[in-house]
C-alpha cells in the first residue's frame, strides 16, 4: 500500500532502478501512475505492506518497502521485477542494467551514464575527477539510500576501477 516516504523506517528494503537513457517528464508522469498503481497492490504472503517508488533525475526509479509487518518473500519480488519489465517495455527504456555507471559533475543537471569498463578511460581523459558524484545503485535500505547513494568516486566503491 502507497506510503508517504518520510512515513517509512530507516530499516526499509530498497531497491534502485537506473534508465539507460534520460526520461521525458511526461513519461515519467505516466511511469509514476503505474508504480502508484502496482505499490498500492502490492503484498506478500497475502498482506500489503507499507511501500513508495520514487522517481530521480529523470533517470533512477527508487522502490522503498517496509518489511517489519511482513517479510517480502520471493513471490513479491518477482512481482516488482515484472513490474518493472512491464514500465521498461510500456517505456521503452532499459531499468536493469548493472554494469552501467552514473555521474554527475558540477556542471550537470542530469547523470551521464558510461559502462563500468570505461570508467578508468574517463577518468584518465579528465571526464571525470575525485570529486565526481556517482550513484551507489547497490544500496539497500533507506537509511543506506539517503546517506550513502550519491558520492564522491573518490568515496565510493566504485574508486577501484579507476
């Protein structure tokens, strides 16, 4: 059931979705409509529970659950991930790749995304610097999200591929 997000616990499961490309504001009007839609119902083991989806830089799809009525179970996660199949074709954008990489620089409004294998070059070349911000996509809970999702590259996991 839809949630208001300050409404749910530090504890809270997350999950982050990275589009391959920059998403038009009116899709992700329609994008929200769905994820609305689907969260409020969601459930596992046949109960709702507390949820919301956010949506970030017209590119990441955030989904925030709280577990502490019921564990979300492998059934409730396959919901989610064909509802996600279901905005990537309804959309046309890709919201499951792992091996892509977003930055954000001073200069920029909106993530640029590279694959991972590139990082080093662009690093190399100046495209990026210590200071870049990159997107932690691995975080999983709320409390993990808010302090730890956007970092500098020099702080993050990500520093070992440079």
């Amino acid at each position: 059931m839809w949630s208001a997000y300050e409404n749910l616990p530090n504890n809270s499961k997350v999950w982050v979705f990275q589009s391959d490309k920059e998403i038009a504001s009116n899709i992700i009007d329609g994008m929200q409509v769905d994820l609305r839609q689907f969260i409020d119902g969601w459930v596992s083991h046949s109960k709702p529970f507390p949820a919301h989806a956010l949506m970030l830089y017209n590119r990441f799809i955030v989904v925030i659950a709280d577990e502490s009525a019921t564990h979300i179970g492998g059934c409730s996660m396959d919901t989610l991930m064909r509802c996600i199949d279901d905005v990537e074709k309804k959309y046309d954008v890709q919201l499951k790749l792992r091996n892509e990489v977003a930055y954000l620089n001073p200069s920029d409004t909106v993530p640029n995304i590279i694959p991972l294998s590139q990082l080093k070059d662009t690093y190399a070349n100046g495209v990026i610097h210590e200071n870049t911000i990159v997107f932690d996509n691995l975080v999983n809970t709320k409390q993990a999200f808010e302090s730890g999702w956007k970092k500098n590259i020099s702080e993050s996991w990500h520093k070992r591929f440079l």
